[in-house]
C-alpha cells in the first residue's frame, strides 16, 4: 500500500510543470481570440497566421520538452543540447525567413502585395514593395523560441529540484528516525538488564517485594515497548515512568543512600519526547552509589510556559570516576536532543569535586 501511494504522490508532482505548460500555450492560442481589433468581425485569415506561426514554436517546444531535455540536458551532455536546440531554432527561423521571401502557392500572394482595386491585384505581384512589419514572422520566431525554451526548461529544471530536495528531505526523514529507534532500542535492553538485576537480588530477600517489582517492571516496559513509541508523550506519564523506576531502584538500597525526586506538584499538560531523561537517572544510580560511604541522588523536575528544566546530581566515588566516561548512556541521550531539539536544547553536565558530585542539568523548550 505504502508503493501504491508514493507512486501516486510522484504523477501528481510530475503532472503540475505539464499542467502549467499547457495553461500558457493554450492562453497564446486564445489570445489573437481576445484582443484582435474585430469590429468588422473576425479576421480569421488573420487569425490561421498566427495560428501558424504558434504551431512552428510548438513544434520546437515539443521537440525541446520530449526530446532534447530529458535524453541530452538531464543526462549530463549539456553542450549538445544548447547546440540543438539553437541549431532548431535557427534553422525554423531560416525557412520561415525563406518562405516568406520566396512565396509558392497562390493563396500566399495576397500577404505579399497591397490590396488591389481589382482581380489583377491577385493575379500578379504589385511592383510596390509591401510596407515592413515592425518585427518580421522569422524574427519573432526566433525570439518567442528562445523565451519559450528558457520559460520550459525552467520549469522542467525547477521541478527536478523540487523532486531531489523532496526526496533528500524525505530520505534526512528516515535517517533520522532510524537514528532515534536506534538509540531508543539501546536504552531498552541497557535498563531492563539492570533492572533485573535489582530485581533478582530482591527475590532472596523480600518475596512479595520481589512480586511487586515485578508488577512495576511490567508495567514500565508496556510503556517503552508501546507507548514511548510515539514521537511525545505526556509529561505526566514521563514523570510516572520515572518514580517507577527509582522505586524499583530503592528496593536495591539501604536507607544510607539519600535517593529525592522533587516534581510539580500540578503536572502541566504538556509533552515531551519519551524516555529522554531516564538515561541520565539510570548513569546516576549506576555511578552514583557505593555501600563504603555515604551516597546520595537528587532529581529535580521544574516546568514553566515555555520549558521543562530537569536536573539530576550524584554523589561521586573514587572507584567510579573512571568507569563513569565508558557509559553508552549519557552519549545516546545527547544524540538524541541532537536528533529532536537542534541547537534548541541545553545540557550542561558537570563534574564537581569540591562537593564530590556529579551534576547534569538539561533545558529543553515545551
């Protein structure tokens, strides 16, 4: 279905630089139609003259649209092309200039002589030369072909680039979706393997806890696995998400280790990209505690009209200072508000010895 439809978008695209085209060459036709002087009625030999002359140049645009374009312009063998198509155009102008010089049919005398009070007026040529058009048929030929060609192979060319720069778009699209699923498919297996871990050692020592966990883990993973894969999601259901897994984290740990999530107390109804945040939380408690000595995380969450601001800070610890740097973790999410936000985005993180803390703070706009 999906071929179906890219096909049909592609003739839609294609059949608009054919529908203009068509519009002004069928306003050329009209137009001797419109604003001929015919107060003594329609001058129809007049008319077929022009007529004619239109039909020289539409023969030199078909020629040009159907196959000098598409088989030497767009094919790279640019030089032939501009020498065919002038060497037409010149040649049409030169039989046009010859033909009006050297008249062979009877009907074409009248054009060459003045008119006559009599049947001899049309019988013999008048030995007075006709007055001189102001620009003559081959003339005017030769220019209206030069516009024509430079008014269609603009349009042909404008729309070959509006088709490249659609589908470039459309391909930087894809790239960056695939990208972003990725990096969200890295994040998945990273924290469910940690989060079973914490599960695993809960099983030995607190049953029903174990169960419970499990219930959240459950959860937690219907969200990623469906729900995150929407481009936003609800803060709400981001901040849900986020207390889950820092309850589950905190089953792990004594009451030594200081863990504080301060949030909005009224959630606005806003949304955010999912699981965007939940990288720098899961580096915090992977790097952040330690059994010898004290520990601590905060995470603070704080919205207003116009961004969410997150930050979160761990303690640090000598063993853990240098394993922090070979994390995936904090390197996908800085990818990915690359990927969504551009330059639009904030991030500062930190390393803080005086206070032996790691700090990262984000602010992105809502």
């Amino acid at each position: 279905m999906k071929k179906k439809t890219k096909k049909k978008t592609g003739n839609k695209e294609g059949s608009l630089p054919l529908l203009l085209t068509a519009a002004v060459w069928l306003l050329m036709f009209v137009i001797p139609l419109l604003f001929g002087d015919f107060t003594n009625g329609i001058k129809w030999d007049h008319i077929l003259k022009i007529w004619k002359e239109y039909s020289v140049l539409f023969l030199i645009f078909l020629v040009n649209r159907f196959a000098l374009m598409p088989r030497l312009f767009f094919k790279g063998r640019r030089t032939l092309y501009f020498v065919s198509i002038l060497g037409i155009i010149l040649i049409s102008s030169a039989l046009l200039y010859w033909v009006q010089i050297h008249p062979h049919h009877p009907e074409l005398l009248p054009l060459m002589d003045p008119p006559g009070p009599g049947p001899e007026a049309f019988r013999q040529p008048s030995p007075l030369p006709m007055p001189r058009e102001f620009i003559p048929p081959y003339a005017n030929l030769f220019i209206m072909s030069i516009l024509f060609i430079g008014f269609d192979s603009g349009i042909l060319f404008f729309s070959k680039w509006m088709h490249a720069e659609q589908n470039k778009l459309k391909a930087e699209k894809e790239s960056i979706e695939n990208k972003m699923a990725f990096l969200q498919n890295q994040i998945s297996p990273h924290f469910f393997m940690n989060t079973l871990n914490n599960i695993h050692a809960l099983i030995d020592i607190d049953t029903e806890e174990a169960k419970e966990a499990v219930i959240k883990l459950s959860k937690m993973m219907d969200y990623m696995l469906y729900e995150s894969q929407t481009a936003k999601i609800s803060l709400q259901k981001e901040m849900d998400f986020i207390n889950s897994y820092v309850d589950l984290m905190k089953l792990r740990f004594t009451d030594d280790v200081e863990i504080m999530v301060n949030q909005p107390k009224v959630v606005p109804p806003v949304k955010i990209p999912p699981l965007l945040t939940i990288s720098f939380i899961e580096n915090a408690f992977k790097y952040g505690i330690s059994y010898e000595s004290h520990s601590f995380i905060h995470i603070d969450i704080e919205t207003d009209d116009k961004q969410l601001s997150f930050s979160v800070k761990n303690s640090t610890h000598p063993h853990t200072a240098k394993k922090r740097s070979s994390g995936i973790g904090i390197a996908n999410a800085r990818n990915r508000l690359d990927l969504i936000y551009g330059k639009d985005y904030r991030l500062s993180i930190r390393n803080d010895e005086k206070d032996h803390s790691f700090n990262v703070d984000l602010k992105i706009p809502l």
